[in-house]
C-alpha cells in the first residue's frame, strides 16, 4: 500500500510537472511586445493561463518599481483574495517581506517554502483558510532597476511544488521581465516618436516667427495632440509668482486650480516649478502625490493617477559665464500617467524641445530688438543728426510721394534749394558751434514758417529743400516765400552780446512747369538756380530765382543777361575764356581742398588708413577730376558717368553722404574764393562749374544710394537661404556665393580651423577664387593659426577667432600685419578685409566668414558696419536653429571641394555593381550600385567627396546614379537578366520630395520597371528615424525602400529593434559596421545578427547582410538565416562593362550544407542552442535534437587542427543536456564550448589572407 502511494504521489508529481512545463509554453506565446498592449493586462493572462494549465488555487504577479519596497500585485485563481492580506515587500523588517517571496526579490534565486514553515507564520492562518499548502516564488530584475516576482501556490492535498520546478519558475519570471522590458521599450518608443512628430509641429510653427504667448501656446497643443501628455502648462515669472501663461490637456482644468508657484522659496518644501526655475535645471517627481509640497488638489480622484511630472526651464538668452545670475524665461510642466515617462531619451528630447522654444523666444526677442533697433536707425537714417530734420533719403522719399499727389490733384508743386550766403565766416570767427546753432535756428524758423502740408530737409552742410505742395499758382509761392524770408530776418543770438544777420540763396524748380520726369530734375534746376542766385549775391535784386525748363538757360531775379547751361557749346565758349587764367589757379585749389579734406575728422581718419602711395594717386584723381570739371568740352553723360563711379567707390571706401556734402561744400568755397574774384566772365565761367559740382554731387549721392540698395537686397536673399536652410553648409554656400557677387566685394570666404588650428578655407567665391587660396597662405605665406591667443596686432582672421567680435584691415597696403600677403593681394585687386566670426555662444565662434574687398576702408561706413551686422546676427540665429541637430560639415579646403565637384559636374561619375546573392540557392538577386569619382589618381570612394557635395552635389549625384543604375538594369534585362538595382539615398534627402519626382522621370523615360529599383536609407546611431521623414514628404512614393541598420559595438539596442515594428521598410540591411566587429568579437556580433534575423523574419522583412569578406562570415550568415549576403567574399564592385563577363563565367562561392569554418561552427552552436531553448517542454524533440548534434559535430569530424579540448567540450555539452537548457550545469558547459569555438574564430578571420 506505501509503495502504491509512492507511485501515486510520483504520478502526481509528474502531471503537475507536465502541466507547469506546459504553463510555460503556453505564456511564451503571450509575451510578444505590441503597440497599444498593456503590461497589467498582460500579466494577469499570464497568472491566469498558470492557473488554469497547472489547475492552481492562487498565481500572483507582482511589481516593485525602483525605489519601492512593496509589489503592486496581480493575481488569479480562485484564492486570488489571499493576494491583499499582506502587502508583499523586500524589506524583511516588514510581515510581507519576511516570507519566501521577500527572500526571492532580495537574493535574486528562486524560493519553494511550505505555508506551514516557520517564515510564513504571519501568513499561516489566512493561508490555512484558502486552503493553500506550498509556494514557489521567483524574481527577476528588470532594466529600469525594478523587478517582477511570479508566485505559484499548490493546494493543500493536491500535487506538491517540488525543487525541480525551481528554475523553471525562474525561467518564467526572467521571459516576464525580459517582456516587461521590451514592451516598456516599444512604448517608450512610441512615446517618443510622438514628442519627435511634436518637435517637428512645433518646429514648422514657429518658422512663422510667432510672440511669445502664441510660442507657448503651439507648445503645449503639440504636446497634447500629438505627444498625448495628460496635461502641459507653460509658467512665465511675474512679480513674486510663476504665472500660468498656458495651459493643454484632459487634465489642465484640474492643474489649473493648483495655486501659482512662488519664484523664490528659501527651504523646503519647493514646488517643483519653482524648484525648476530656480535651478534652471530640469526637474522631474515620480508620484507626485507623495510629495509634501503639492496641493491637496493633487490627491483628488483625477490628479492621484498622474504617475511622473516633470518640469524644464525655458531659457531665451544663452548661459553666460560661471557666477553670473541667469534665470529660464519660462517653465514648461509635463504631467505623465506613466511612471517611466521621463527617461533619459525623452529627457534628452524635451531638452531639445525647451530648447527649440528657447530659441524661438531669442529670435522673437532679438527679431523685436531688431526692429526697434531698425526703427531708430530708419529714424537716425532719415533724419538729420544736428537740426533733427529729415535728411536727403528722407527728402526723396517724401518727394516722390508728393510728385505723385500732385499728379493726381493737378497742383503745382515748388522745390527750392536754399543755401546759407556766408556760414563759414561765422564758424571761423565764432566757431563750429556756433556755425551748429546757427544751422539749428534757420532749420526752426523754417520749420515753423511753413504749412502743414509743406516740408523743408536739410541734405548737407549749410543747404535745405524746401517742398511746397498745393499751389495753385506762383502768386502762392511768391507769398509763402516772403513769410519764410521775414523769419529769417530776425537777428540770430549766438550768446552774450553776439547777435549775427544772415542771409541765404534759394533757386526754386516747379513741378510740371519746369520738369515732369523725377524729383532729381527738379533738384537739379533749383541747385543751378540757386547757384545762379548766389554768384551774384552781391548785384542781385531778389534773394530767390525760378529755374527754366530742362535745357533753356538760368536767370537770377535781377540778371537779364542770360547765362549758359553747364554744358554745351555756350559753356565751353565760357569755360574757354577763363582757360588760360585758372590753368595757374587749379592747383592751388586743389592743394587748398586736399588741406581742407585733412582737416576734416572723418575723410581724415578714412585717407590715414592709405599707404603714401595710394594718397598721392588720391590727390593726383581729385587735381585731375577738378581739370575735368573746368574742361570746356566736358559732356554731360560723361561727367554722369564718373559721378557715378565716384560715388560707388567713396561709398565703397566707407565715406559718409554727409561729409561728401560737406567736402564739396568746403570745394564750393575754395572755388568762389579762388576763380570768382575776376572779372564778370570769370564769374560767369565759375557759375558753370559751380552747377557742374551740384551735379556731380547729386551723382554721388544717388549712386551711393543705390549701392545701399544693393547691400539690402543681398541681405535679403542672404535672409532668404537663412530661414530655408536645412543644413549649415548649404546655407553658408549660398552666402558665400551671394556676397561674392556684390560689387563691393572681390572674395568671399567661410571656413574653420582644422585640428592643428590652422584656417581651412572650406567655400570660396568670387571674382579670383583660385588665386585666393595663394593669398591665404597656400605656398606664399605660413598657416594662419587661429587657436591660440591673438594680440591686437595680428591678421583679423586670428582676432575674430580669438575675440568673437568683427575685425578688419582697413588697407593691405598700409596694414603691417598683411605684409605676407601684401603684394599677392594687391595683385589681383584686393586692398581691404573684414573677418566676421560665428558664434553660437557669446564669444565662441564656431566659422568665419572673410570678406575681401577691391576698396579701401574695410566696411567701415555706418551703413557698411550695419550691413556686416546684420550678415552676423542672421547667421547666427539660423546657425543656431540648426544647432545641435545638425553639426558642421566635415571639414574639406575650398579646392578639395571644388574638385569633387568639377569632377561630378564633369561627368566623371562612375557606378560600379556589386552583387547581392540569395544564400538559399546561391542565386544572383540583384545589384548594389556604389557611386565612383574617376580622377587622375584613380576611383575616389564615396568617403573621400560625398562630404563635399552640399544639398545640390547630393541631388546631382543621386539623379546621375538613377540614370547610370537604371540604364545597367534595362541593358541586363535586354540580355535575359532581369536583375534589380539598389540605390542609396542619404535619409536627410528623404525630406526632399524632388528625390521621387527624380525616379518618376528617370523611369518613365527609361521604361524600367518600378519594382526593379530599390533604395538604400542608413538610420544612424542616433536613432532619427528614416520613416519619420518618409511620412512626412512625398518620397515615400518610392517602390521599395532598404533600412541600414548601424551596429551599436557589440550587440543591437532593443531601441532599435523595437523601431523595427514600426517601420515602413520592407528590407533590413546589416551594415558592415556590425559583421567588421568579428574579428574582434565573434560571439557577441554573431548574437546581435542572429537577433536581427529573427526579429526581422518576425516582423516580415527580409535581411541583407553587407560586409561578408570571408569564407568564414559568408557561411555565419547562411546558418544564422540571412536572406541575402554582399561582400568581398562573393565579388568585388565592378564596372558595368565588367559585369556581362562576371555574370557569364563566375559564380559566387555557396555555403555548404555542413560548415567548413569555425565562423560557421559558432554559428550553428547558436543556432543548436536557440532550438534547444525553445524544445525544452517536448521531451521527444528534444531528446531527437541533442542526439542530431548539428552543425559544430559536422565541422569537428572534418576540421583539421581542432584539438582534443574542444571535441571534449562539444561530448561534455551533448551528454549533459538532458537536464534541460535551465539545468546551471548546462550554462557552463555551453559556456566553455562557446569560449573554444571563439578562439578557432579568431584564428581563422585573423589569419592573413592566402
């Protein structure tokens, strides 16, 4: 009868032993990572599935979050109440962490205990009551640092739980932690593509340049619509709170009761906003509701279930140096309902985030600076600095407008030039100041005496415009003009006892009756008329003349004899009379003006900047260009002409429109003092020279203007490339290329020190871009070192470097510190420099941008400083939109690049094929097209030029591969292959729709089938999904799409793998990165590959392993299941003409049945180990499995050289296995198989080549 019970009791054993072998199964089968599947839900099957395979009264699954000493249970079974008596917990001090299932999450190993033993006394009544007899409990720690425990109970009177369940319930719970982790992957996964998709919305938004409200606000709906966070709130300082600017989410209504945080707290407890602004750092609290310092508001039913928030500072100005106070601009608050929601990848994300709104805020903000700023530069522009009157832009302005009134109303409108008679006695015997306020009180008398509706400017030193609109008929002008010339005839006090008379000079044009076509005409006819008038200051019988109409001559009230025109015959029979007289007196004009251009501070320090010899030429141009004006003959378009290049090159060289105006005021003096005191015909001689400078003025001035308009509409395509560039180098090319084409300019270049410091100049253009390399340095000159300290006496592009600020030199010729470059430079017509550093922080400038003109000066002007500016501040701003997501390019010289290019544009692109073979049949499955540059030196690789293609290089590149590739597989398809073709395509082009409309046309020209033609996408490391920007532009339309994916060192991140469900790829190909690790590590890269496979094969796509080049890795990846395999090992690239012959004569080498290498032996002992695992519960199979032996026998009983430890370690692992792949004797053995197997790898990849 005992042994009747024995062998009842053994059966039992033995069915319930079944039943949990089965159990096993049965849960494997439910623990596949999904999208949308929760953990909780998942666990309670699995309790649920035990129950009811094992016919158990009670399975629990718990889980003890990091930082927690109590599980959160799930339990199922008909004594599933039992589960809430005790709270299980680690901690042995309490009653629920004083039982097995204490013992098991603090030891890590796996506990079978009776209810009855003396650690359950606790436990012992209500276990008693449910009728409960054994339990085995296993723990197993998953990667956020908690763990998961699986609990089984027997009934009391049934089967007993026995030791040899033990590590198969470990087995359990390390497959239920392996599936916490993977699925709390995938979700945090999905999680973060939906704050990428928010980044992205939120980074297309704010491309509109929104206020700062309106930022927010963008903010927190994209973090709600698209992120699906439970609430977002953005707090902004206000006086002594952190006020709620905006607020999103199911749960904001609930938060928004919450009271405002203070800004300051002294000690705890601190709001977590606060704390965040304060610290500047982010901030992130698991359970709130815990905390101490939150509102009871937070435990209410709605707010307790927020599991994690968390909390960035948003900062609008850049850190600034240590110990400087520096406080966010805003707090961004994130509530989360998971409690892992704040890992270290969405802390990075919303880093970006934060950031991506901080600069947003500093655009908006330097935007707003930028127009006030502007707004007082127009002001400053548009105005007069002394008389505070608007200036000659101004006066254009407003007379064009006032023209077209006129126009439109049929009224007279009246343009006067007024000129003072006699400032400069003033100023020499009461001084400049006085001079000054007696300018400024004519300009208020002015001002008060006209109406409303006129307007007087003040365009140079002592000359206003006045503008009288609405007048019906020269009765009205002749009474607005006496009541202008009785306010100016009230004596001027100047202080103390010095009170002065003046008088002054008006000639008047009207519009239409003297000149219809432009306001300058009419300038012109009142400056000659008022020239006219003051020739004669002294005979005249009026203070104002009327001008003529464009041609007819100039008469001054009280001057019946007519005098001529400026040019013509009638003025050179003039200018003839007095030849032979001024011949001696022109030069000492001439002296007298370049004496009085000296004096003058501003055109001073501009001609201190010259060498001597290029003051002599100066002086030598202004003797010769006085001749000019004197010349009988002189005509008109020519003196328009050379106004018109004067005036560019003065303005080039940094000469301000008001001292032109007040040189050539000063030059008007010298003339009169000079040539006018002869008799009448030498007068009459100076009037017409006197009208030639109003012109030659006027020239000036509208030519230096409308070299200003130039200079705004490079900005404003330099302004355009900012806002539409995707990538740093593509943006500083098109600027570049824009700058080298301004007239001022004669070169311009960007670059960056290399790694020992020296400039490398990456983008040239210009006028002379090649011999621009010689002028730096290149053969004529040492390196310019730019990394170590500059003092101020060295080149500018090492002190910009060095000081983060613009430097220049003003002239090569006088520069002591260009005198290496000197002669070079001054060669090929480049005279000045400006460097102008880029800086992503204050200070540290991460390019340089060099600016090298044909004139003098060095941008010196204020509108020339302001033009330089504004290139910096959009540079920086678009620089730092870029930044950090997109670095700088590889760093290549100018001339590299420029070659690689010449050589792609030349046609010197070469696709060579290199083949793909399926492993199952050894069967060609199509070709890989790999780009090649053909030089003198022979094939260049994508490596050496891909880096110096930019964004139209890479289209031209990608468009010329199509062609070629396409072109291969129609002429293989015509000879009875048809073959596909995979292309690669850089995953920043997949933004670019302009890639599939490429295709569309290649193949309907070409007739090629669309599913003959693959891509090839590389994903880096990085994780930036390639499939996020396929969903996003049109390139998705592409027939079929490969995925590169990158190897992590040794083994594949499940980041990656769980990216893998939800790709929209239908291919994987392994990089070379990973199959290259082998010879450094053949267990670990043949592990992650193998993973690769079988996740793959899951999930429908197929694998290309790249990189095969040996026997060794082509057979490894034939028995780890690989679909298709490239490299070395089956052929080389090879030029299309090669590939007819190839086809026809080779066959690539096919992976026996059996492997022939030790790469293949590990690979089949992974492959026998994984079928092991997975046979554990189907004793006949598995029994047929271990006695099969696999691959590794077949590679030992023909492998030569393998000694006697290894054939000993392969029998040892065999004869043990049927203790089952949990058997801690098994791991060991298969351990020390693998070691052996490893060393023969090694050997045989490291071997030189025979």
């Amino acid at each position: 009868m005992i042994g009747m019970a024995v062998q009842g009791q053994d059966r039992q054993d033995g069915e319930l032993r079944e039943r949990f072998y089965q159990s096993v199964a049965e849960t494997l089968t439910l623990l596949h990572p999904a999208a949308g599947y929760d953990r909780r839900r998942a666990l309670l099957e699995v309790a649920t599935t035990v129950v009811s395979t094992m016919d158990l009264p009670l399975v629990w699954i718990g889980r003890r979050e990091l930082g927690q000493s109590t599980l959160e249970l799930i339990a199922a079974g008909p004594a599933a109440e039992y589960a809430s008596v005790w709270p299980v917990s680690d901690d042995p001090r309490e009653p629920g962490g004083r039982g097995p299932a204490g013992a098991a999450l603090r030891d890590g190993r796996p506990q079978l205990a009776s209810i009855d033993s003396p650690g359950d006394a606790d436990w012992q009544g209500s276990a008693h009551a449910y009728g409960l007899d054994s339990v085995i409990v296993a723990a197993a720690g998953t990667a956020d640092g908690g763990q998961l425990a699986l609990a089984a109970y027997s009934r009391r009177g049934g089967p007993a739980l026995t030791d040899e369940l033990l590590d198969w319930a470990q087995r359990l719970a390390d497959e239920l932690a392996r599936f916490w982790d993977d699925q709390a992957q995938l979700e945090r996964n999905l999680r973060l593509g939906r704050f990428r998709d928010a980044h992205r919305t939120i980074q297309r938004a704010l491309l509109a340049h929104p206020e700062p409200a309106a930022i927010y606000m963008t903010l927190a709906n994209a973090l709600v619509k698209d992120a699906a966070a439970s609430a977002v709130m953005v707090y902004v300082p206000e006086g002594e709170v952190l006020r709620r600017e905006v607020g999103a989410g199911p749960l904001v209504e609930r938060l928004a009761t919450l009271p405002e945080p203070p800004r300051q707290v002294d000690e705890p407890p601190m709001p977590v906003a606060t704390q965040a602004w304060m610290e500047g750092e982010p901030v992130v609290r698991l359970r709130p509701s815990a905390w101490p310092d939150v509102s009871l508001v937070w435990h209410g039913e709605s707010l307790g279930e927020v599991a994690a928030i968390g909390c960035w500072p948003i900062f609008q100005t850049l850190p600034r140096d240590s110990g400087v106070e520096y406080h966010a601009a805003a707090v961004l608050l994130l509530a989360a309902a998971e409690i892992d929601a704040f890992d270290a990848d969405l802390w990075r994300l919303l880093d970006e985030i934060s950031d991506t709104v901080g600069l947003a805020l500093r655009q908006y903000s330097q935007r707003q600076a930028l127009f006030r700023e502007q707004e007082r530069q127009t002001y400053l522009a548009l105005h007069d600095a002394l008389t505070d009157l608007p200036n000659r832009r101004a006066l254009d302005y407003h007379l064009e407008r006032a023209l077209a009134r006129a126009a439109r109303h049929h009224h007279l409108v009246a343009v006067g030039m007024l000129d003072l008679d006699d400032l400069k006695p003033i100023n020499d015997r009461h001084g400049h100041a006085a001079g000054d306020r007696v300018l400024v009180e004519v300009a208020h008398r002015l001002h008060d005496a006209l109406r409303s509706e006129d307007s007087v400017a003040r365009v140079g030193g002592d000359e206003f415009v006045l503008v009288l609109e609405d007048l019906a008929s020269e009765d009205d002008l002749a009474m607005l003009l006496e009541r202008l010339w009785q306010s100016l005839q009230q004596p001027i006090a100047l202080g103390g006892q010095n009170n002065i008379d003046i008088t002054v000079s008006l000639g008047v044009a009207l519009y239409p009756t003297h000149a219809q076509d432009s306001g300058e005409q009419l300038l012109r006819l009142a400056d000659q008329a008022m020239y006219q008038v003051k020739a004669h200051k002294q005979q005249r019988a009026n203070w104002w003349a009327l001008a003529r109409s464009e041609g007819a001559p100039v008469a001054a009230a009280g001057d019946e004899a007519g005098i001529a025109e400026a040019h013509g015959p009638q003025a050179a029979a003039v200018l003839r009379a007095c030849a032979e007289v001024w011949q001696a007196q022109l030069p000492v004009v001439a002296q007298r003006f370049h004496a009085a251009l000296g004096a003058h501070e501003g055109i001073a320090g501009l001609l201190a900047s010259f060498p001597a010899s290029a003051r002599e030429a100066f002086e030598e141009r202004l003797a010769r260009h006085l001749q000019t004006l004197c010349y009988p003959e002189l005509e008109e378009a020519g003196q328009r002409a050379g106004a018109i290049r004067a005036g560019i090159c003065q303005a080039a060289c940094g000469l301000e429109e008001a001292w032109l105006a007040e040189a050539i005021e000063q030059l008007r003096g010298i003339l009169a003092g000079t040539l006018g005191r002869g008799p009448r015909a030498q007068r009459d001689a100076l009037a017409i020279v006197l009208q030639r400078l109003a012109m030659d003025q006027q020239w000036q001035l509208e030519s230096m203007r409308d070299l200003q308009r130039r200079r705004d509409a490079a900005l404003a395509k330099i302004h355009a490339a900012a806002w539409s560039a995707h990538d740093s180098l593509d943006l500083l090319e098109d600027v570049v290329q824009v700058l080298a084409a301004h007239e001022e300019l004669v070169v311009c270049a960007a670059g960056r020190p290399d790694a020992s410091g020296d400039m490398v100049s990456e983008l040239v253009a210009g006028a002379v871009p090649a011999e621009y390399l010689r002028i730096t340095n290149h053969g004529v000159a040492p390196p310019l070192q730019v990394d170590r300290a500059a003092a101020r006496a060295e080149e500018p592009l090492r002190r910009a470097w060095q000081s983060g600020a613009v430097e220049r030199s003003a002239h090569y010729g006088s520069d002591p510190v260009m005198a290496l470059w000197r002669d070079t430079a001054e060669r090929h017509g480049i005279v000045s420099q400006v460097a102008v550093p880029l800086c992503l922080a204050p200070g540290r400038p991460v390019a340089l941008l060099a600016l090298y003109s044909g004139y003098a000066g060095g941008f010196r002007s204020e509108h020339q400083r302001a033009f330089i500016a504004q290139i910096k501040q959009v540079l920086e701003l678009a620089l730092l939109r870029m930044a950090p997501q997109r670095q700088l390019a590889t760093l290549l010289p100018a001339f590299v690049r420029q070659r690689w290019r010449s050589l792609l544009a030349g046609g010197a692109l070469r696709m060579h094929y290199q083949p793909m073979v399926r492993l199952a049949d050894n069967q060609i499955a199509g070709f890989e097209a790999l780009a090649r540059l053909r030089d003198a030196g022979g094939l260049q690789l994508p490596a050496s030029f891909m880096p110096a293609l930019g964004a139209a290089g890479l289209m031209r590149l990608f468009r010329d591969g199509i062609i070629q590739a396409v072109a291969r597989q129609q002429s293989l398809a015509r000879s009875g292959l048809a073959l596909g073709m995979s292309v690669n395509v850089p995953v920043a082009a997949l933004r670019d729709a302009r890639y599939a409309r490429t295709v569309e046309t290649i193949l309907q020209a070409s007739g090629c089938p669309p599913d003959a033609l693959r891509f090839e996408a590389f994903e880096n490391a990085s994780g930036i999904g390639c499939w996020a920007l396929l969903a996003e532009t049109g390139v998705q339309s592409l027939k079929s799409i490969e995925h590169h994916a990158p190897g992590d060192d040794r083994a594949l991140s499940r980041n990656l793998v769980a990216r893998l469900s939800q790709s929209p790829f239908d291919r994987i190909k392994v990089d070379h990165a990973i199959i290259g690790q082998v010879r450094f590590d053949p267990l670990g890269t043949l592990r992650a590959l193998r993973q690769l496979i079988r996740v793959s094969h899951d999930l429908g796509l197929e694998v290309v392993v790249e990189g095969l080049e040996s026997a060794g890795m082509l057979e490894a990846a034939a028995i780890l299941g690989a679909d298709f395999g490239q490299g070395f090992a089956l052929a080389h690239p090879m030029p299309a003409e090669a590939l007819p012959g190839w086809l026809g004569t080779v066959r690539p080498p096919r992976p026996g049945a059996s492997p022939r290498h030790a790469l293949g032996a590990l690979a089949s002992a992974l492959r026998w180990e994984e079928r092991f695992a997975a046979l554990f519960d189907v004793p006949d199979a598995l029994r047929r499995h271990v006695h099969a032996g696999g691959g590794v026998g077949d590679w030992l009983r023909t492998a030569e050289g393998v000694g006697a430890p290894l054939r000993l370690a392969w029998r040892e692992m065999l004869d043990g296995a049927a203790a089952g792949p949990f058997d801690p004797g098994h791991g060991r053995r298969r351990d020390r198989l693998f070691a052996l197997l490893v060393e023969h790898a090694l050997a045989e990849e490291q071997a030189p080549a025979r």
